[in-house]
C-alpha cells in the first residue's frame, strides 16, 4: 500500500527531488583513482546529512581506502528491521570525448537526467532516501526499522565491507535487505532479480626482453610479448564459442527447466537490441537463448590489451611487455578461487619458453541464488506494482554484485531483495550514463510502498 498523503507528497515534491539528484550526481566520486579521495568522502557526507535530515543517527565510518556510512532510523518497536544497501562511488567517466556533456555536469534531456552515477547507483540509492523523506514528510511515521549502508567501493569489488560487516554484524542484522543497484528487464518492464552471475577477474601480462627492441634486428629471433599474448588469449575459447579452459564447465548448475521457460516468455525484440548496440549479429555458447547466455551460462571476455606502439604512425619495435584484463563472469556451483587456478594452469601451460607470465588476480565474487517464494518477494513484487502500475517480472542479471554475497555470509540473511530502478539502456559504466525521471519517481513511490507492504501482513521474523 501507498497511502494517499506520502503519494501526494511525492508528487508535490518530485521536481525538488530531482534537483537534489543533481547536487549528488555533480561530486565526481570515483573510487578507483586517489585523487578523487575528497569526492568520495563529499558524497558520503552529502548522503549522511540527508538521512540526518530525516531523524536518523547516522556515522561515517573510515577504512584503509573510502569511507562507509550507517544510519538507523528512530526505533518503531516491535516492527520487523529493512537493510537498504547501496553506493556513492561512481564508475571513471572515461572516455570524455564520447560524453555530450560532462559527466559531473548533470543535465536533463527528453526525460532523462544524464551524469556519471546517474543509474549506477547514486540515483537508486536516493530514492530511499527520498521515499523516507516523503513519508516523514506527509505527517506520518515510518512502519519499520530501517538501516542504511552505503559505501563509497563498491566500483572496486568493496574490499573494505567485508571486515565491516564482521565488525559490525550486531548494527545490521535485519529482517530483510534491499539492495537496488541493478535495473528492470527492460524499460517499461520492471523486474525482481532472483540471480547474480559471480565474477573472476585477472591480469594477465607477459614479459620478454629487458627493453623494448628494434624488430629489424630482432625479429624472428625471440619471443614477441605481444604475439604470445595474442597466441594465449586466442585459445581461451573454442572456435563454437564454449570456454576452452579445462575444467571450466565441471561446476557449472544449468538453468532449471522452469526458468528456461520463464526466460523464453521474456520479450526479447532481438532486431532492436542489434540496432541499439550497433552489431549485426549475436554470438555466444550455442544452445542457449539471449536470456540465458545473459543471466545463467558462464563467460569470458577481454576487457582490455596493452603493449607495444600504438600512436600515430610507424614504430617497428618488438614490445618488452604485454597484458591483458580479463574477466569471467561465474553461475551457480563455479567459485572465483577454482576458476582463478583453471585458468593459471592453462595460461602458463600455453606460455612458450623464452618469456615469463604473471597473473594477478584482482578481485571476485561468488555467484547468488535467493530464495523467490518468500513473505519478502511477495512485498516486493506488491510494492513495485504500486510504484510501476504493473508487476514485475522475475529475472536474473548478468553482472554482479559482490555484497549480496557478503551480506548471505557475514549476516546470515537470504530475504535478500534485488530490485532495479533503472534500466538496461542506462548505459552504466559508459558514456553518456542517465537515469529516467519517470523511473526515479516510479522508484520513490515502490520504496515508500515497500516499507508498507514488509508491515503489513507479513511476518518477516
């Protein structure tokens, strides 16, 4: 339920609520560069000051890197303990000269808020916010216990969360958590997603000669760092598109039989998607539809290559070094640590004599199943329906999100609610990232109702 006066005061206040969005999108909080360090302590401020606006006692917790901020609300007794989770670091906005706008100038077009964060996750996190707000706002009290966590590393794999979590496991143990830093099915289509693909992420690099050499006098005669790596990550897949890493496939939990079905009554306008990403064709493991190469099959992909030349003209060297970022996204039974060693086994293995081959594992995370027949979902799929006009449809997503699985460890909590405001043509970790207004309001509205609907008539305890 919504009740009429927080519905109004949303609507009265929806334009107010967007300017603060701006404020928020406009601190360039970017975890992965120090020099950005002020930034990301700016946005845990700016987000401290609007929960303290709300009557909850909040704190701004240091670690080694970015700080973490939790705020509790005024105690309702008796009533059931929501977790909301989410973050104030933002993605690099790189590369700039995509960008129409600059990313930290936030700019509204055809409907859109545009500015790095925008979906990912600074306007998710805020309708929260927002919705506590309007329900304080209307003159009524909040039904429930709310805590908030918001981190500012999340763009870095949390590296901080995990001791804060053990540390302060007495401060955040709840009935339920919600976490919305994903986005609907599609725009228009809202969803709840019941599962995380898991993620391995490694370095790769390969060394050669002390200095880079002149390839005239050199060629031919030793190992070139760049073609070895080439040689290696053209053998990483099958010609078919399977994973060549033996071993890879061993753990692997196939989607059920129920969920392909679910998945092939999902509207998926394959001709659209072509258009809007700009291929020609799709492609992947054979056997399996877009959906489930998505959201349930395993992956690997290049994320990056470097070495050698690569400026304007000529410049005939064999390189000293070569590298590559490569990433693995993981399904139900695979785990980071296994897949990390498959693949040091069958790198090293095709790496020739003559060069040596590092490889760095920069970070993972387990992949997440949550339960979906639970007093939680059901709120959650009531809450959305208000908020959206329409129920939501079930899903997985294929990326990750590394707290679910922290929080499943250290809290002991499986009412894990995984609901996305924001929609895959976003564009979240790209240029010209936005966030639908209508979306942010629709946002707003399902987490103010939600906070009903865990009340009423659910026993979460």
């Amino acid at each position: 339920m919504l009740p009429d006066p927080i519905s109004s005061f949303i609507s009265d206040h929806v334009e107010s609520f967007v300017q603060e969005l701006a404020q928020f999108l406009s601190i360039p909080s970017v975890s992965t560069l120090s020099e950005h360090a002020t930034d990301v302590m700016s946005a845990a401020k700016w987000t401290l000051d609007q929960v303290n606006r709300c009557g909850f006692s909040g704190t701004i917790h240091l670690t080694d890197r970015h700080p973490i901020m939790l705020a509790r609300s005024p105690e309702v007794p008796g009533a059931p303990v929501l977790l909301i989770y989410g973050h104030y670091d933002v993605q690099p906005p790189d590369p700039l000269d995509e960008w129409k706008t600059p990313p930290f100038s936030p700019e509204i077009r055809d409907g859109y808020i545009y500015a790095r964060g925008a979906s990912d996750d600074k306007g998710q996190l805020l309708t929260y916010i927002k919705a506590i707000e309007s329900v304080l706002g209307a003159g009524q009290k909040l039904p429930l216990n709310l805590i908030i966590l918001a981190e500012g590393e999340e763009e870095i794999g949390s590296p901080s969360l995990e001791k804060f979590l053990k540390d302060h496991r007495g401060q955040l143990l709840a009935d339920a958590v919600v976490i919305s830093d994903g986005s609907q099915f599609a725009h228009g289509i809202p969803a709840v997603t019941y599962g995380l693909r898991g993620l391995s992420y490694l370095q790769v690099e390969i060394r050669g000669p002390r200095f880079d050499l002149h390839s005239g006098s050199f060629g031919g005669v030793i190992n070139n760092p760049a073609q070895v790596l080439a040689d290696i990550l053209s053998k990483l897949k099958n010609p078919e598109g399977t994973i060549a890493i033996p071993g890879f496939y061993d753990d692997v939990l196939a989607p059920q039989d129920w969920e392909r079905r679910e998945m092939a009554s999902l509207p998926v306008d394959e001709q659209a998607l072509k258009d809007y990403l700009g291929v020609s064709e799709f492609a992947g493991e054979p056997g399996y539809s877009i959906l489930e190469r998505r959201g349930a099959r395993p992956t690997l992909d290049i994320n990056g290559l470097w070495g050698g030349f690569s400026g304007e003209g000529a410049k005939t060297i064999i390189p000293s070094r070569a590298g590559a970022k490569v990433s693995m996204r993981l399904v139900p039974n695979q785990t980071p640590a296994k897949i990390d060693q498959l693949f040091e086994r069958f790198v090293t293995a095709n790496c020739p004599n003559g060069v040596s081959v590092n490889i760095t594992s920069l970070h993972g995370a387990d992949p997440v199943l949550v339960p979906r027949n639970t007093p939680a979902m059901m709120a959650a799929e009531k809450a959305i329906e208000i908020g959206f006009g329409k129920r939501p449809v079930f899903i997985r997503e294929g990326g990750s999100i590394p707290v679910v699985n922290l929080i499943k460890k250290h809290l002991g909590q499986e009412n894990i609610l995984l609901l996305g405001w924001g929609s895959p043509s976003d564009g979240a970790h790209s240029p010209n990232e936005r966030f639908c207004l209508e979306d942010f309001q629709s946002g707003i509205r399902s987490a103010a109702a939600l906070f009903h609907e865990l009340v009423n008539g659910l026993s979460l305890k």
